[in-house]
C-alpha cells in the first residue's frame, strides 16, 4: 500500500493550486469536555445546528448489536418534561410496562434455548407468553393518553425548525435541525434537555418499528441480506462486520437496562462535538453552550477502547449468490483507516478510476464494451476501510 501511494503521488503535478476557501472555524471546550464548533456563515438568516456523538455499530457487541441505531430512535421519546403531560404517571406506566417485559424476556431466552435443543417451547409457557404481551399492550394503551407524540419535532417545527433528522454510522451517531438565527438557543435547550434526562418511554414499541425497519430495509429487497452476508464475509474479526441497524435476534432482545448502560458509558458530553453554521457568533454560542450543555456532567465510565483488529486474510474469500435483479460483481480489498497517511492517496487513486471518465469506465464500457457500469470506491472508516469495484457486466 505504501509504494502505491508513493508512486501515485510521483505522478502528481507538482504545483499547488489555491482552493480559496477560507473556512474559519471557532473552536472551545467546555469544562465537562464536550467541543463547541462554531462557522460564521451570514448569507441567510439560518443555522445548520448539530451534534455528533462518538459512537456506533463498532462500539457495540454480540447481543447488542444495533444498539447505536435504535438509541438514536429512543432520544427522540423525550424527557421527564418533553414527551409527557403527567410525568409521574408516565414514569409509573414506564416501571409496570419494564416489570412485564422482564417476564417476556425470560421467556423468549428459554424459546431460544428450546430451539438450540430441538423441541417446542411448552404450552404453559406459550400461554402466559400471550397472557404478558396482553397486559403490555393494555398499559401502553394507557400510557398514550398522557403522551405527547413527537412532542420534540414538534417545537422545532412550530419555531421554523427544517430538516429535523438523525442518522447512525459505525464510527458515530448525529443529530441536527436548521433553524432561524433567532432560535439557536431553543437547540441548545432542547438538545442538553434530552441527553441531560432522557426518558426511554415506548422502549418495546419502538423496538418493535425497528425491527420492521430491518425487514424492510434489509429482508424485503432482492438482494439485502446479501449484502449484509458479504459484509460479515469481508469482515472476519472487526466489528465493522455486523450491520448498523443489527441482527434482529439481538434487536429482539434489547432490555432498558441495556440501552441505560450503553447511554451512561457512551454518552457522556466529552463524547461528543456539537456544531454550528451559519448567522451566528462564537461568542454568543459559547455562552449558550456553557448555559445549556454545561448542565451535563462529564461521564466516569470512559468507553472501552477498540481493540480488534481484523486478522490477517490467509486466502481468497468468495461469494456467489442468486436474487432477483440484474447481475453483478463487488471486488473488495482491506484498505487502511481514514486516519491513515495512504488514505487521501488512496481516494484519489479511486476517484482516478471511478466515473464515466475513469479509467475502468474507458475501458470496459467504451473499449471493450464488456460491461454496462463499473464504479470504485475507497470506503473509510476509523478503524479500517476497503476499496471497493462493482461491474454490472451485459447481459451477454
């Protein structure tokens, strides 16, 4: 890797070309350790607003897998004073529907465990199964009526919030909204509000939205759990090996006593970056960050560190599979991380090769007239990364 990335960059011009962009970003640090990133943009009246947590699939294990996912989905269930009008109830109705799950749970383990022996769960067994999933549904029929659904996008909304959204990774978890220049503090309320004191109310409910995103997402296209086999192929020891959203048998299986620990060790404010763009100053935001996000004490668990590394391939995998679409091929290499001296090398090598005027595209799709597309790709990540070539190859 090292002499291609030498010899790549033997072949580069050797002038420089001034990009003119002067991107000026204001940079601090609370005392409880959460970074403050702050880019004055005053072209519109508007500020990208936003918070990255370091955390994700690879933080995670065998059993919790997609636990990063389905906590991004829990933050959005509120707080003691968002999401609810009695609180108290509301945590009542959380304690009756957690002690009835628990039961659940026993249950499903002994399912499991009756499946790895080859015989039926009892009847006894099946019949009180259906008598606790009755009584769950009957309290959290109970608990919708001091609910308040989507209480938190909502207030964005109503204060010309956009673009209200999240999304989780391998290597993190974000959260961010648009809004006036007027209403960055009611982000920062809001935001410090919910990771202050989140209540993970509709915990199985939500589960159970997950899961169906899974299914649809993964197990109604033609070919997404392939894709997810030869990504668990690819990867023989490395986290980066199950896919973020998780195996449904542990999203199956997730407890709130599982999603409370993962949130006290990973989501503590020295995890985090928070981010503003737009009309706003530093200053200003400094002292609002100091305000709101202050409020939130630093963790004392630190998160375990990453220490798999993915083992040496001793052979050449391969995977052949059928499904209902047009054919093609995926060719991946192990490649180093994003943080890695040959990665900006790396991706310009790729970018040389991708497109319709790479280097792979002349010569399979005009020259050789072999192939309807081809593409590549460096795919980084923090702690590895592949290189990636797909050829959808004509018919004939």
């Amino acid at each position: 890797m090292r002499t291609f990335a030498a010899l790549l960059l033997l072949a580069l011009p050797t002038w420089t070309q001034d990009s003119k962009i002067d991107l000026k970003v204001d940079e601090s640090v609370l005392d409880n350790g959460m970074r403050v990133l702050v880019v004055e943009r005053h072209d519109v009246p508007r500020v990208y607003c936003a918070l990255y947590w370091k955390v994700g699939a690879v933080n995670e294990r065998p059993g919790i897998t997609g636990l990063s996912h389905f906590f991004e989905h829990m933050m959005f269930k509120g707080t003691s004073t968002i999401g609810t009008t009695d609180a108290t109830k509301d945590a009542e109705f959380n304690a009756a529907i957690e002690a009835v799950m628990s039961e659940v749970r026993q249950i499903k383990l002994k399912r499991l465990d009756c499946g790895r022996r080859g015989v039926e769960l009892p009847e006894s067994d099946q019949a009180l199964l259906k008598e606790l999933w009755g009584r769950y549904e009957a309290l959290v029929k109970e608990q919708q009526k001091v609910s308040v659904g989507e209480h938190l996008s909502k207030l964005y909304m109503s204060n010309g919030g956009t673009h209200l959204n999240a999304s989780t990774y391998y290597d993190w978890t974000r959260y961010f909204v648009e809004l006036p220049a007027n209403k960055v503090e009611l982000f920062m309320w809001l935001e410090s509000d919910r990771f202050l004191k989140p209540v993970f109310r509709e915990f199985y409910t939500e589960r159970e939205v997950v899961k169906e995103e899974r299914r649809m997402r993964y197990e109604s296209t033609p070919t997404g759990l392939i894709t997810e086999a030869f990504n668990a192929q690819f990867w023989q020891s490395h986290p980066y090996g199950w896919p973020v959203i998780g195996w449904m048998c542990d999203i199956d299986q997730y407890t709130h006593a599982d999603a409370q620990k993962y949130f006290d060790i990973h989501y503590s404010p020295h995890n985090a970056t928070a981010i503003f763009v737009g009309d706003v100053k530093p200053q200003e935001i400094k002292e609002l960050a100091r305000r709101y996000f202050g409020r939130i004490p630093r963790g004392t668990v630190e998160p375990p560190a990453i220490v798999t590394t993915e083992s040496e391939q001793v052979a050449e995998r391969r995977m052949n599979a059928e499904a209902n679409t047009q054919p093609f091929m995926i060719l991946r290499w192990h490649a180093p991380p994003v943080v890695h001296a040959d990665a900006a090398p790396l991706d310009l090598a790729m970018m040389i090769l991708d497109g319709t005027s790479g280097r792979l595209h002349q010569t399979l799709v005009e020259d050789k007239n072999e192939a309807l597309s081809v593409g590549a790709g460096y795919w980084s990540l923090k702690y590895g990364g592949s290189v990636n070539i797909t050829v959808r190859p004509r018919p004939e």
